[in-house]
C-alpha cells in the first residue's frame, strides 16, 4: 500500500474511561496492554446520532448506521484489505470456503465452527438463512436498498448443515460471490425464528434491535446510544477472531460534532477523552490535517478514495412521485420536471461546471473530476470517454434551444439575466445538501450557474430530512450527495439508476433521479448474468457509462481522496485505501505516550 503521509509526533489522547466505567491499564513501553484495556477509539462524526438509522444492518441505508454496524455484525465473506477483493482468508468472516457450481447457478459456504454471538450462542447456517429469508420479505422487513439487488438474485437458500449453506440463482451471476456476500448472520434464536415455522416478519421493523441490538457479534458490542451526544460501543472479549491475539481497545465510540472544522479543531487539540480518530472527512480539511503532519503532531494516511459526489437531479414530476415500474414490471410514465425534464438543460448545466474551481476551491485539489458514474481508480473506466467541458458558450447555447431566455439584469458581473420559458416560468431551483464541503461546493455551483442566467436556491438540511423526506419521496428539485462505492467496485450500476431502484416513499430506492433508460437495463444484465467474459463486461460497462454521458441523469462532480488521520499515541492504525479501520480491534490508545 503507498502511504502519501505517515508521519507520528508527540500528544496525549485520554478516553472517556469515567462514560464506560472502566479502568484503562498502560502497558510498559514495547508491551500490549491486556484484553480490552488498550483504551477507547474516539472517533468524531457530522451524522447526528441523534437520527440514526436502523442498528441492524439489513435494514440500514446509509453512513449513518452502517458505519457502528460495521463493528458489531459479522460478514460471512469479507474483504481483504490489501487487495481488497473477497478471499478466504479474510480476517473476522464467518466463511472458510466457498464453491461455484459447474453451471454457476449456486454457491455453497462452508462456516467456521468456532464463531459465537455474544449471548455464547453458536453461530451456525440457520442465522444466514435467517438473513436470506428476511431479505425475501423486501419492504415488510423494511429491507435497506442496498440488499435489493442481492435479494432478487439470491433466489433460493438450502441449509444443508450446522455450518455448510447453499445459495440458489435462477441464472449465472458474474458477480455471484458479492451477492452472497451481501448476506450476513442474524441472530434467529434471538428474534425468535425457526426455519420453517411461521414467523412475524413485521416484527422486524422498529425491533428493539434497531436502536440497542442486545445480540451481535463483532469486535465490539453495542453499549449504548445517547442520541444527539455519542454511539458508545464496547469491547467483545470473546471476539472469536481478533486481528491480534485478542480485542485491545476498551471500546469504540462515535461522537457527534456539529461540523467537520469543529470536528477537526477537537482532534487536533488532544484534549483529554476527546478525539483521537478520523474517518474519511471531506476534502476541505485534508490541507489542515496535512500541515498537521508535517509538524508531526499526528498520523495521516491519504489515497485515492471510493466516495464520490454529484447533484442528483429529479427528472420526474416531483407534484406526483411514482415508483419506475409497474407491478408487472412494467415502465410507469412517470411525467417530467419542469426543468430538468429536458436533456438540453441539464447538459447545459453540466457544461457551466468548471470543475476545476470547484476541486482546487473547497477541496483543496484533493479529488479527482470524475465523468459519469465510475470512479477513476475502478477497472471498468472507459479512458476514451472524456468529461464533458467547461463551456459557457455551449451551455447558453443548449439553454436557448431549449427555449430558456436571458432576461432582465444580469445575476452576476458579466453573465446573464435569469432566464425564462415561453410559459413564464422561471430558470431556478433548490439544491439541498446536508452541510459540510458539499454546501461550500453548493455555493460555487450557485455562482457558476448565475453566468449562465440560472438562479440556485442553497439550502442545507440534515441528513435524514435531506434523503427521507426529500430525495426519497422525489419531491426534490436537487441535491448535492454522494456515495461511499462498494469495494470492489460493481459496473453494474442499476443501484443507482436501475428501474428497480426507482422507489419512492419508505424503503425508498437510491435511482433518486427516477431515471430510465432500456438500454441501460440491457447492459446491467449483461453485465451481472451475462457470458461473464471479462472484456466483454469491460465493454458493457464503457456503454452504460457512455448512455449515462448523454442523458446526465446527475451531474458528475469528483471522486474525493480518502483520509484518515489518528492521534500519535494510537498504536496500531494501519490504514488502507476505503478500509481505514479494518484493524481496528487491535489498536491500543496509549494514554502514557
């Protein structure tokens, strides 16, 4: 792994010892602490817990809750942190193995033997068929969208011992080892299920779990949520496989900071029981933590990252959201947006960004302009495909075919006068964002847009009023957001602008922009259940890149550079590209450093 900063100083880091009513033990200099007294991670976060989402983790859609889940649910296949692809010697994953069949229609995961939840209860293939049924339910489990693709494709599930599972599929799955891997364990005894017995599925939602899960099993266990303050997670001694010979850090804790200067300002200022972790901050303080360590006050890792942002634009009717299919599974007309319903404009706009400004303003230079919906490090980039260009003539132009006219004062110093249509109606619209880099970038696009005579209402929201009240329900106009792309990266990008995605309301889809395009669908399938010959998969997917060029259902932005930074006296923090934390459970907070 190349590492752009790894530099250690001096500074004093003390947990919250009093908060978890433990001791913390210092070991002697070139000793490890014992089990779970090696002090607490403190990791600072701009998602109000005070909103958190579901604790469990089929139900879960964003950062927010995946990120505590993360520590304290199992993976039955996991990644592997240097190449980060999935492997069977992964560390912490239930599976030992796994086995495609000749016709590739079913894969077969054998379990480790040893794995307990933490009630001491074995963990055994009646917990991941557990998960694999509730994942059928769909919405009356209140299934995240982010297992809908996995639960359409994993279409049947055989236990066939104590720890050996067989997945079905009703047709070859290119990526059928990252469908499977997208089901993990969940304590069946513990909610009271029973293979083959009737069950309660809508006991699922709102389950006690979802707020204090008091059955998991990771290297941390849940402890307790105080909302709008902190997740407070614990070290589980009988984690049964510890990256080291056992879990070292008393616990895990994720405070709410208001903002990631205020978030950044704390870290650096070591304050005792403070932070002494950060996790992937926006880009507008890779600068600050940097110059940071350079002085050698902190450790700083900084690489190509997998989290990207764009401005979703609603193309549909947003008086009238809709979901994009039918219950035959059929294409539902689902209207236009007054503005963004035509091609012309949302190119135009495309063509305004000059993306430079945008990246070497609030980011610092530290991101890369991305083209359409595939981040610069995946395998499936076409590098024939150019970004489109910073054009104000070009964009004008597109304006006025589109019937968009120039009037009245200019918006800003030498661009144009709001425009208009025939009808009156005016070139302006909202764009929410939840804060952070993305309003400072909201803000630059507001100023790019005035040029060319739109007018840009910013408002910033919190994050789950943001996607479930807005996004969600597709009553938005736009949106400054983003993704955390999953390792390793899908070319199928149906999860985003796939029909089936197309869901609005609760369980809502993550195709926010109500986007269809048929031969899109064509090549998503071709490139899940196809031939699965790899340059034919390239090819698909430099295709659906190309389609997503011209009908700009987003405006592509960047892909920002991943950091992580911790205290000197973290021991331990090793990180990689898009899995900073995935040693976690060995780092010791050395608070005599």
């Amino acid at each position: 792994m190349s590492k752009f900063y790894r530099l250690f100083g001096l500074g004093l880091v003390l947990a919250l010892a009093l908060s978890f009513g433990v001791v913390l033990v210092n070991a002697q200099d070139g000793e490890m602490p014992g089990p779970g007294e090696g002090g607490l991670v403190i990791r600072g976060s701009t998602r109000s817990s005070a909103n958190l989402g579901p604790l469990v983790w089929l139900r879960c859609s964003g950062v927010d809750c995946s990120d505590p889940n993360n520590l304290i649910w199992p993976a039955l296949i996991g990644l592997d942190p240097e190449t980060q692809n999935y492997s069977v010697e992964t560390n912490g994953q239930l599976a030992t193995g796994w086995e495609i069949a000749e016709d590739g229609l079913s894969v077969t995961v054998t379990m480790r033997q040893d794995a307990t939840w933490s009630d001491g209860t074995p963990i055994t293939a009646t917990d991941i068929y557990f998960a694999w049924e509730a994942m059928q339910q769909g919405e009356g489990v209140g299934l995240s969208s982010s297992y809908a693709q996995a639960a359409a494709a994993l279409v049947g599930a055989e236990i066939i011992d104590d720890y050996t599972i067989r997945f079905d599929f009703d047709a070859v799955q290119c990526e059928a080892i990252r469908q499977v891997a997208s089901v993990s364990a969940l304590p069946a005894h513990a909610y009271g299920y029973t293979p083959g017995s009737e069950f309660d599925w809508a006991s699922m939602i709102d389950h006690p779990f979802d707020r204090a899960p008091a059955v998991t099993s990771g290297p941390f266990g849940f402890d307790r949520l105080e909302p709008g303050t902190a997740i407070y997670l614990s070290s589980n001694l009988n984690w049964w496989d510890p990256t080291a010979d056992y879990v070292v850090p008393s616990g895990f804790v994720i405070v709410d900071t208001p903002d990631e200067n205020v978030m950044i300002e704390r870290f650096l200022a070591a304050q005792p029981g403070d932070l002494n972790f950060v996790f992937e901050p926006g880009g507008g303080v890779f600068t600050t933590l940097r110059e940071a360590a350079d002085a050698g006050s902190i450790q700083y890792d900084q690489a190509p990252g997998r989290v990207w942002h764009y401005v979703a634009l609603n193309l549909a009717d947003p008086s009238n959201p809709q979901n994009g299919l039918d219950e035959a599974g059929e294409p539902i007309d689902q209207g236009v947006h007054p503005i963004f319903g035509d091609v012309r404009v949302r190119q135009a706009l495309q063509h305004a960004i000059n993306i430079d400004e945008v990246i070497n303003g609030p980011l610092n230079g530290n991101a890369t302009a991305m083209v359409a919906g595939t981040i610069p490090t995946a395998f499936t980039l076409d590098p024939d495909l150019a970004r489109r260009p910073f054009d104000l003539d070009a964009a004008r132009a597109l304006l006025d075919e589109a019937g968009w006219t120039s009037t009245g004062e200019a918006l800003v110093e030498g661009g144009d006068g709001l425009r208009t249509n025939a009808d009156g109606l005016e070139l302006r619209f909202e764009m929410m964002n939840v804060g952070d880099v993305r309003n400072d970038v909201s803000v630059v696009l507001q100023n790019q847009f005035a040029q060319i005579g739109v007018a840009v209402d910013v408002v910033v929201l919190d994050f789950n009023t943001m996607y479930d009240d807005n996004m969600g329900a597709q009553t938005f106009d736009t949106a400054v957001a983003g993704w955390r792309g999953g390792l390793p990266f899908d070319p199928d990008l149906r999860g985003f602008f796939g029909a089936e995605n197309d869901i609005f309301g609760e369980g809502y889809g993550f195709n926010f922009p109500s986007y269809y395009n048929a031969r899109l669908e064509e090549l998503g399938e071709a490139i899940a259940t196809g031939n699965c010959d790899p340059e034919a998969r390239i090819a698909a997917a430099h295709e659906m890149q190309q389609i997503l060029y011209d009908d700009q259902p987003y405006l592509w932005l960047y892909a920002l550079d991943s950091a992580y930074a911790a205290s000197p006296n973290v021991q331990g923090f090793d990180p990689f590209p898009g899995l900073g934390q995935w040693n976690v459970d060995s780092w010791n907070v050395n608070n005599e450093q």
